[in-house]
C-alpha cells in the first residue's frame, strides 16, 4: 500500500476512526482485566501498528459495511441517489424535471420519461446510477468539492460503523 494512501483523509475518517470505535472496548475491557497493565503490552501495540495493524483495521471496517450496503440499498427501495432522481418517487417535480435536464446536458446521457420509467424501470435506474457515477467522477478533486469530499466521509463514517 503506498505511503500517501495511510494517511488519506478519508481513509482516517470513514474507514479507521469506525474501526477504531468498535475496537474500543476490547481496548477498555483489556485495561479493566489488567489494571496495572502487562508486561509488553505497549511493544505489541507499536508492532501492531508499525506493521500496517491500523490499516488492516481500516480495510476490515470497510469490508463489513460494503459487505451490508447492498442489503440496505435494497430495503430502501435503491440507493439514496437512485431514488431521488426517480419519478415515481418525486416529492417535487418541477425540481426532478430541472434535475433531469441537467444531468441529461452534463453527461450526454438522455433522461428517461416518467412513462418510459413506469415502462421499464430497472432501465431508468440504470440511467439514474450512470448520471451518478459520471457526477462522482467529475467530483473527486477534494479541494475544488470540498463539501462533496466532507460528505462522503460522513457516509462512509455511518456506513462502516454499521457494517
């Protein structure tokens, strides 16, 4: 793994810091058991992280909520992004509609119809999540969508700590 990844910002906030929290009693439960500590401890502990043991965390914890995204996905009905740019489940319309050409315009992707969405709907859906990873493609400079980079790191902080 290279240098510049351990100490990415979102890898520390969305995939350690969950990690780290569910850790945490394991951690509390072993200095309850041994109050006055145990002999090495404090070198295993250095090992474990030197060696990458805070990374391999990291991984695990995002393992075990992309493990369960898809499950969560479907009792939602789709993911968050999916159903708000479906038209059966529009709460504002003329909102979706300005969405909808939007999205068309940026990705020369054509919008799905409400009629050719209740016609076949996985189709649209599979529009729904091309506009989205196109969008997230374009977004990926931290610096320039700072609050796009703020607030994948808060999904992927709830994410990992529920999985």
């Amino acid at each position: 793994m290279e240098v510049a990844r351990l100490a990415d910002a979102y890898t520390a906030r969305a995939r350690l810091l969950p990690a780290l929290i569910v850790a945490l009693p394991l951690g509390i439960a072993t200095l309850a058991w041994f109050p006055n500590g145990v002999l090495g401890w404090g070198a295993i502990w250095a090992l474990i992280v030197w060696s990458g043991g805070t990374v391999l965390l990291a991984e695990v914890g995002r393992d075990a909520g992309k493990r369960k995204e898809p499950a969560l996905f479907a009792s939602w009905g789709g993911t968050p992004t999916t159903r708000l740019l479906r038209h059966r489940d529009a709460a504002n319309r003329p909102l979706l509609a300005r969405r909808h050409d939007q999205l068309a315009a940026l990705t020369g992707i054509p919008k799905p119809t409400a009629a050719r969405e209740a016609a076949a709907p996985a189709a649209a859906d599979q529009v729904y999540d091309a506009w989205t990873r196109v969008l997230r493609d374009r977004t990926r400079d931290r610096k320039k969508y700072e609050l796009v980079f703020a607030e994948n790191c808060s999904y992927g902080f709830r994410r990992n700590l529920w999985g």
